[in-house]
C-alpha cells in the first residue's frame, strides 16, 4: 500500500491506513504525504517508513515505486487529497499501472470521473472510491431486502446526513484543527462545485443507490449557505425523483447544531420497510407488510451473506467506523488477489467502484445546476 | 357542548367527547350525530341524551337550540363531520350566534375558510381548529425555545408525519373500521384537494408555524399517489422557504408501511436545536450552542408556563393523545370563559383559530398547484 | 360513584375520578373527602356536588348514603386516604353493603388485608385494589405472552421500580405540594412498615405476579434509609425465588436522582422474553428463540383480548397513564354490571382483588422481616 | 509481542492481536497458540510468523526467547488459554523476566491470583489484566463523573451483564463454534469455581470499582444453573454493600434469550446519577440534582483527559469494542514504555492490574460460598 496525502494532521489518512491494515492483509510501504516535501518526510519517519519509501511528491512516488522491481513495488495507491487533486493523481498511477483507492467525491467534475472510469478499463486497473458507509454489515444486510424483495417494490426513500460542525465560520476561525478540516471544504477551488452537498450529500446519494437499486431519474435541489461568506452550500434539500417511480427526500446539512455524523436511511417498500442510522450501525429495524417491527442486530441468525462476511465480531461486540472501512478495504483486496491469482472475480457488494463515483459525481453538479435554475426538475 | 356529526363507528367525534369532559368543565347535552337521521337517533341514545336533544338534522339542531333559553342551550358546537360540510355547518352556526369547533381542515378551499374567519370576526365567535397536536406541553415549550431565542435564529426544520395504514386500497376492502375511515379521506369530493397533504400534511404545517413562529414564503411539492386508482395523494414531499429564510423539508404520507401516526418536527437555530416526536410526546431533545443534548421531560423543572398550564400528572405518569386534545378544548374554555366574564383573553398557545385554519387551506392548495406545475417555487 | 378522601391538595383522588369517568360510565355523586370537615365541604363544591352528599366524615357518608333509596345512593365507594385509613373504612363500607375501591396497598397489616378479604368475601362486595400499572394493554399482552407459553417456562425476572423524588429530605422542606405527599409516605404511622417498599415496591410485586403467574416462595431484602431521619426505607433490594423454581431481582428506590416513574419489568423464559417500562407504554418489546427481537406497540395486529379490549385508541395515537387506571375501574364496572344483571363474570386480568392486596401485604412485611435478620432467605 | 493460547478457532485471541496492533504499536513475534503442537504451527503460519517464533509449548517458547538477544526477544506476552492454566504461564513469563497481559479472571483461586501480584512485584513486572470495558471512553469520563463529586457520594449502583448465548445447553451441542466457547466455560475443571458471575461476573465488578472506586464490603449472592447438567452457573443475582454504605446489585447471566453482550452500569449518588450499556458505548446518560437529563457522547466538549486520551475518532465516528480493548493495550504501552526509558509512570485509569485480577477472583469465590450458605451476608 502507497499513500498520497494523509500527512500529519489529516483525519482520513489516519483512518485509511488503519482500516487497510486492521485484518492483517496490508502493509503501508511508501507515501507521499504532503505537497511539503519536508511535511511528508515526517510524516512518513512518524509512521515508521524508511526516508527511501517518502516520496517528495507523488510524480516522485510514480516514478521511483514504478522502478522497484514488481515483488517490492506497491500494488496500489490510496489517494487521500483534498478534491480537485483526486483526478490527476488517480490519472497518473492508473496510467502507470497501479490500482488506486480515492477518497469520495472520485473527482470535482463527471467530466473527470468519466476519465478516470475510462482510464481504469483501458489499463485494467482496480479502482475503489472510499464510500465507506456501505461497508457495515448492516447496510448490506437491508441491500439484501431491498433487492431479494423482501420490502416489495421501492415507493419512498428518506436519506438524511446532518451534521453541526459547520454551524458556525470555523473555517475563519484560529481553531487548528477545525480550521484545516473545515477550509478546503468551504473553498469551491479545493471541494468543487459542492459545499455539504459533495462532503457528505454523495454519501447519501451512494448509500440510497447501494441499498436500493434505484437510479434518480431526475431531482429537485434547494442548495444554501447559512454562515456568512461562505462559498459553497452548507445545508442542503433535495426531492428524488427514480427511474422506477418511487420517490425520495434527501438532505445533507453541515448546520445542524447538535448532529455530529448522523447519515440515516429509511426506504419504504410496497410490504415492508427499513431505517437505519449510521451512528447506531449495529442495529437496522424493519417492518413488514403486517406492521410488525423487528430489530436486527449484527450477528443475528438469517443475515445475508454479504452482511455474514462484513462481521468479525459475536453479537453485542459492537463493530463501529473503523470495521466499516476495513470492509471496503476488504472487498478490494479480495479483488486484488482475484486479478493476481487469474481467478474470477464478481463485485458483489464488495466496493464502490470509479462508476460509482462518476454518478456520485453527477449527483452533485445536477443538485448545483437544478438550485440555479427556475425549472423544477433536472434529469441525470 | 353540541355536537354535529360523531356518531356510531366515529373515530374523531368520541375523541372530541372525551377530550372536552376529560377536565370536569364541559357536558355534550346535544347532537345531530349523522346525516342519517335513524342513525343520529340511536347515536344520542347510546351517549345518553334525551331524545329531546338529538336531532335529525344540524339545521334542525340550530333552530330548536335557538330556541332554547339561553341557560339551557348549548354554547358551542363542534363539527366534526368530513371536510366538505364544515363550512356550510360552522357558517350556519356562527350565524346563529354559536361559538364553533372545527376538525381539520377547517374547509376545504381557502374561499371557504376567509369566509369562515370573517363571519367569525362579525358575529365575535370563538373559533377553535383542532390542529390538537399543538396540545402537548412539550410542544409548548419547543414553542418558547424557539421564540425566546434559545435556539437563536431559526435556520433549517424537518417536519415529517408518516403513516402507514393506507399502504394499500383500504378504501376498496371490506374491512368495516378501515374502510370508512379510509374511504372519505381518499375523496376529492370529501375530502377536497389533498389526501394525505390535507389528513395530516396540515397538522405539520400547523406545528411548524406554531412552534417556529415562521411563515411560508414559498413552496416546491410533490405530491404523489403510490395506490392504484386513488384520486388524491397519499404521499408528499415538499421543500419549503420560510420568510426570515430558513429552509425546510416536509413529508407527509399514508403509504409507510409499519409506521403508525409518527409527526416529528426538528428545528435548527444558530445556536440550538430540537427535536420532538408525536409518538413519544413526553419528552424533547434540546441541544445547545456547544452541541452538547438534553432531554427534557414533560413535569421537569425549568418548562415554560405554557407547557406548566397544559400539564395534569407528575413526571413519569405518561400523558398522551387525549390530554393534548383536552388542552386545546382548555383553551378554548378559557375563551368562553373571557368572553362570558367580560374578562380580556390572549390566545397565547391556547388554541388554533380560524386563522390558522385558513393558512392551512391555502398551503394545501399551493401544494397541489405547485405539483402540478413546471415552476419550482410557489408563493404563498 | 362516591369517594373517601381526595380532597384539595390531592393527587391521587384527581386520578380517581378522571379516570373513573373516561369513559363515561360512571358518575361522582358523593364523598367525605378529608378529615377537616370544611375542607371537605369546599372539596365538593369544587367538584360540583350539592352540599347534601358532601360529608364530615365517611362514617356520616355511610350513614346517610344507606338511608336513600337504592336508586340514589353510591354504587361503591373509592378509598384514597393515606393507608393507615384503609381497613376502617373499607371495612366499614362493606359491612354496609357497598362495593370498594381501595388504594394500595390495601391495609397496612396482612391481618387487616386478610380481614377485608373475608368480609368482602362474606358480604359479596366487589373489592378493587388499584394497582393501576396492570391496567395497561401491552401489559396485559406480556400476560398472555407469559402465560400462553409463548416464551416457555420463565426463568429469570428483573423489575425496578424507580424514582428520585425523595432523594433529598422533602418531607421536612417547605414546599407545600411535595411536603403534602413525601410526609405520610414517610411516617410509619400512616403508611405502614415499608415506605419505598410499600409505596411502589408493591406495584412492582403485582405487576410481576400478573404478568407470569408466579409465586414468591421465598425473598432475601436489604432496605435502607438513605436520607437522614428517615424512619422508612426509600430504597430497597431483594432478591427472590419462585416456586417454580425461577429466580428474581426486584428494587424499588425513591433516591434514583433523574428517575421520574420508572416501572420496569422483564422477564426471561426458556424461549422467549419480554420488556416493558410504563414510561414508554405503547411497546412491549420480545425476543423469540433464535434471539430476534420484536417491538409490538399497542394496537398492532395479533394482540391479545384482553390487551385489545384495554384500547381505545388506534395505533400511534399514544395511550398513557389515566386509560390505564380507567382500565382497572372498566373491570371492576364489569364486574358490577354483571352483579347488577345477575350474569356470569370471570376476573380474567380486569382488576386487582383484595387476595392481590394481601399477598402484597405480605409480601411487604417479609421484606421489612429479612431486612432485620440474619437468616437469609424468609419463605412467604 | 508473544501470545499463548488464540490458536485457530480462537475468539479472544484474535481480538488481543487485533487490539494490540491497531494503534501500528505494536507486533506479533512469537506465539505458542496451541497445547496441541502441530495447531500452533498452524496457526503460526497463518499469522505469517516464521517456523522459528511458534512454539510447540509455552515452556519451550520461554526458553527459547530468554535466549534471544533482548532486541529481538518479545516484549511481553499475552496470555488468553482458559482460566485454570493463566496462574502456572503467567508465574513462569514472570519469573522469566518478561512483563505478562492476561484474560480474566487472572486465576482459578486467590491464592493463585495473591502469588502472581506478589510475583509481579518481586520481578518488576508490569502485569495487565484485561478487564476490557474499562477501555471505553465514556467509562473512563463515568469514572471521572464519579470520583470528582460531580454526583455527589454514590448511594446505589445496579451493574448488569446479561448473555442469552448459553440459555440451551450449547456445551453439548454439535455446533462446532458454539460448542469450544460453551464447553471449557461451563467447565469447572477449565473455568474455576464461577460459570456465569466468573466468565461476565467479574466484568461487571471491576467495571463498578473502576467506575465508583467503591469497595465491597459484604455481599448476599444466588447462584444458579438453569440448563440441566450444567456444573457451573449460568445465572447471578446478588446483593451488594459497599464500605461507604451503599447498595448495589449486580446480575450476571448466560441464560436471558435475546440478549447478546449487554453489560450496562447505573450510579446513583446524592446529587446526580449516570448510566452506560457496553452496547451502545458511544454515549453515556448523566442526571444533574435537579434531574435533567443529558446525553453526553464520545467526542463532546468537556470531557475528561482520560476518556480524550482514550478517543480516536470524531463524534459520531462511532468506536466501538476493538478501539476500547486497543485502550487497555495502549495504556499498558505507556507503562513499558515508561519502564524502558526510566520515566515515572502512574496508572491512572490506564490499565487493570494484577490486584484488580486478585479482587475479581475473591468476588467470585464470595458470590460461590454465600451462596451455598444460609448466612445472610458474606464479608470480603
């Protein structure tokens, strides 16, 4: 495993390399963790590298890891910088042969996603885009009653992820570590063309897509800024409109005083339904056509497979965030030792792919559009 | 207390009749119970009123309570037959000199409903819309941290009120109890322009404005009817602007199989928030500027006079439905009482008025119309 | 309907007749509602009754009330004097061939419990002893769910019974209202030899009986007075074994700080299990063999008669605290229906009995006798 | 790192490793995962250890790593058989110079567990008990609620940890997972003297010491076995008086259907109260004197240095059980780490020691001879 990005200070790094690294399948062997050559060089001492796999810069990092012969060499490249960097740098190791996992938004134009999911066919590379939330057991527990019909067809999704950090100008503030976290995803130069909408919106958007099936045919989108001066939405409401009829509601909302990371999904079907939260991952309630409400919990007997392979601990352990994000981890390894041992290898829920982010993508330049405009509904 | 409509099989009308007893204040002593004659009769029987007092008719009901010496008549009326008579009823009522309760929606166009406030104002009736969610303490006192500022400058609310009990053709089963509930409500000719807008989308309109003080500038809906061969919608989505320019997202719908009557509303401010839900009404979750969440619980110290007024048991005797339903027809009372004293009265909480029930009608209206337009923002 | 005690200042008289009269059944006609002869006078006058069925005393209501014709006097009396009172009068009133509802606990000796029940037995009076909690639906549900096998042969009970009210000397403070209820609870005198114990220990002994059926053989208690001269206990543990061979915790504490009334009960079968707090009444929550957890809310499809015929109100629309204490009066009026009409009447969970109100009696007195003994298990 | 025991099909040893290693502090090096040798070779491999480093026996694998040079031998060594042979590995790790991390309950017998805090002590051995619950950091924030006399003194506690996973006899199953946890637990050969108040018992007392710093004076304990031909109990109910005069009650039980890991603490002091279940960790329930309620979550403002030092994720971020035993791992880190490099280390809330292992087994051998007594109470 190479990094780019995930220097000292970085939240996502942090999180990538443990959840990369929780099963015991993966070892971090290179990086370059900062555009600050000298940045990165601590940063890599910090996390007990050699100075000769700390690279200056990830151009450096291509180059040098591309020169090491294939046994000694990374075998793929997790990009963890902020947005606007995503495309070329994911660009450059595809083109070099390097599978990649980026951080969501995959890119800040479908323009640019549209390349990279182009790139990744052509050089048969492995790409991952960290939506990780889909990596709970019970997320893929309640795509198996979306989808084996359990809950009959689809009629109303309510997505929802607030949060209340962003209440006030913290990006203005003197306040170190808010500061940094909170000033690239208030500069549309670094996020792109979304604010909430793009930081955790996607999310939302991935995770009605993963568990549904469902595509938005067309949306309706009120994006705002609440705190003074700010560039980019922080408050998001969105009405979904799916291919197959149902319906949707949809907010992603960085001014919820209170919220911390509250990503919740309820879906309604003809005879059941679903609602589960993010922040009480191990429990996932649900109701069929007779009203009647269940609470499945992790572990339970009758989960679906892709929930049984997501579990590494006994009922009332409860397996949170980190366990989430070796998931998607887990999936593209599997897919990696697929393509080493020449086997067959379907993507069963196992990861969210460069597709996935193209529409992610998309999602948030219609919700932009849709927000400028006097016409009610925008196709995607 | 008279009442018209309410009798055998009636949901609504034993409601109003406990509700106004519950406090020892009120007696019913007369009734036109059904359009039904035979059915009115057998009706007043079963509530043990002398024949003499129920009638076949609520024109029959005016003349002879008119009629009556003053100390012997009914002061008021309430009607709580389906929407399309309310306004022929209370109209007659009113100009007969009777004060009026009136089930939701008040009429079931906005003509309809300036007329009512109008008449009202003429004749110095009481009006009462029993919007009776606006009953409980604990919505009383989200009232006062709203307005006193606690909370700071209102931003963003959530209001949602999911059923699910008309998830399928009700309307069309032989089920005796659902069917006739299910049946006028599904209507137009009943029911007027909104289904599940109309049932219940009004209360959390009601609510909205009730604790946030807000008013709606413009409205983005989509209404929607998931059951075969239903006339009216049983399911809505609607972003909502608010005059100050908070944002907001309502939903109401009768399709989400395995919910029951759940209407929750959550506010942001600038700094606070909370969170209240109709199904667990004896407690509200409040979070401060810090984020740091509270729980507070009808009965505790600290609650606005408001909620003290509304509350009959300690804390942890649980109060429900019928006692918020008893504080609106409280309200009201103390109305009658005012009035009948010579003494002032400020409708401070105590009930919804005319009024009220005229804005509901016309954002019911806008509703509909927004839906079935291209543009995005009605006004209202 | 006629009443003994309840006047100004009360709580639990208010209670009474709220909940006697939701329904509209039964009517207060006369009372003796405090010992202060003007206070009793004002009392009834504040009720609405003429002065001529206001009594000085309950031994002038017996009096007077047998004199008139059948026709006219009180059918029963309630009794809801502090329980030092209980057997006198409520002995009194049978012996004049009236019906009672007595307040719990029933007498402050199970020799005076045991008295009432064999002359009730003897005058063929029918005795209520308001153990309100039994009145909810769902508990009348986790009855049928213990007694029908549904979660096999029980072997474990837990119940608390805990509040926060005492936890500081209120009995000795000068608020008028709480000193009014802390001082009798608190002296020996007027309430008998438990204080927590007794004043909702007892709740949770009966609603443990009631719902599994099963006997205390033997208990081990260690009651404590926490707050400073403090002659009763205000909070109490005891450990218990049935005679079925199952074991069981019980508290009851009046110092929980932040506890308000929180009833809980769960009991664990060979199969199956159950959980239910009156503070949240409207679910009962169950678990089946394979571990699945079920929260069945009043009202739902599949409930029991005897759960079903305890609602009044749909699904969501939230039931609380006074319609299950009119449950108990709705049993105890069917059983005097019956009585009137001569018909059959089997006391299948309509309402506790004065044999329910000695075992909590006793069970009481075992609790004060093991506390003070070395020996540690006392049979009952 | 060394391990002995957590072969193939072990639980509890993959969870050490994982726990261990999650913080990138640490690294396996040797192991004798098996008394069977060929599965400890096996096991060995699957851990990607070298042939060298896995040990046929924890005797051969102290000689052969008291012959490394000091930079290459392990550390320490964690040891994680069942109970009866944790005495004879650690005393002889310890005697050997190597510090030791050892599943609980330390020993069989407090003369065992007595031997080892006084082998400890003789060699300078740093000695860690995993008690893992007081990992959490909301444990430790309860702790620091506790003794700064934010609730004032503790009246009463109620600690339960209730299981359902042995409430049918599982040890004589066929299931293969099931039966190798349920058989050496129920056995009193492998397990000691307690089934039930031994295996989660012991949790539930050490999470009490930790959390109030309350010492227990007397107990009252019945221990039972449900499932017919269990040697051990699964089932613990038992009272509890602490030497500052306050109550308790702890449960520990296997035999609750429906519930998984749920060990839940409840502390009641004079002027406030607190409440944490293990299963939702991320949040801890706090009363102040005037009984308001809050909700207080990991990550908030205001928490204690402990619970941050223990935190490594945002809120809402949820953490969950690997991050708290990684807590008791990284405090023992920082012990050795002091030792290494001759700084002062205090405990403080780090990690549970040798002496709180020694505790735990006079608990459990108490809880085994009150019961089997008819003396009431049992001094520790």
């Amino acid at each position: 495993m190479g990094m780019v990005g995930g220097g000292e200070g970085s939240f996502i790094g942090a999180v990538h390399r443990t959840a990369a690294a929780l099963d015991h399948r993966c070892a971090l062997t290179a990086g370059a963790f900062s555009s600050d050559p000298a940045r990165s060089t601590r940063s890599g001492r910090a996390l007990g590298l050699p100075d000769s796999r700390t690279y200056r810069s990830w151009q450096e990092m291509i180059d040098r890891e591309s020169a090491l012969p294939a046994d000694q060499r990374i075998d793929f490249v997790s990009v963890v910088t902020p947005n606007d960097s995503h495309h070329a740098i994911a660009r450059a190791f595809i083109d070099a042969g390097f599978h990649v996992v980026c951080d969501k938004p995959i890119t800040t134009t479908s323009a640019q996603a549209h390349d990279l999911v182009e790139a990744a066919n052509a050089k048969g590379a492995v790409f991952c885009v960290t939506y990780n939330y889909t990596g709970y057991p019970l997320v893929r527990h309640a795509r198996h009653l979306c989808r084996s019909g359990a809950i009959g067809g689809v009629r109303k999704v309510i997505v929802e992820y607030t949060q209340g950090w962003l209440a006030s100008a913290l990006e203005r503030s003197e306040s170190a570590g808010g500061f940094k976290q909170a000033s690239w995803r208030t500069d549309p130069a670094q996020a792109g063309a979304g604010g909430a909408i793009g930081d955790i919106g996607s999310h939302a958007e991935h995770l009605t897509r993963f568990v549904t099936g469902l595509e938005v045919e067309a949306l309706c989108a009120d994006l705002t800024s609440f705190v003074d001066g700010r560039a980019l939405d922080d408050d998001a409401s969105v009405l979904l409109r799916f291919t197959n009829g149902a319906r949707g509601m949809l907010t992603a909302s960085q001014i919820c005083v209170g919220q911390e990371n509250n990503l919740r999904l309820r879906v309604w079907g003809e005879k059941g339904a679903l609602d589960w939260s993010q922040e009480t991952p191990n429990e996932l309630r649900a109701w069929n056509e007779s009203g009647a409400e269940q609470v499945i919990r992790r572990g339970n007997a009758g989960l679906a497979p892709d929930a049984i392979r997501a579990t590494r601990l006994p009922p009332g352990h409860p397996e949170a965030f980190y366990e989430a994000f070796a998931n998607i981890y887990a999936g593209f390894f599997e897919a990696l030792a697929a393509r080493a041992n020449g086997t067959p290898f379907t993507n069963d829920a196992h990861f969210p792919t460069a597709h996935d982010g193209l529409i992610g993508v998309r999602f948030i330049e219609k919700t932009v559009e849709n927000t400028n405009s006097n016409q009610k509904w925008t196709g995607l």
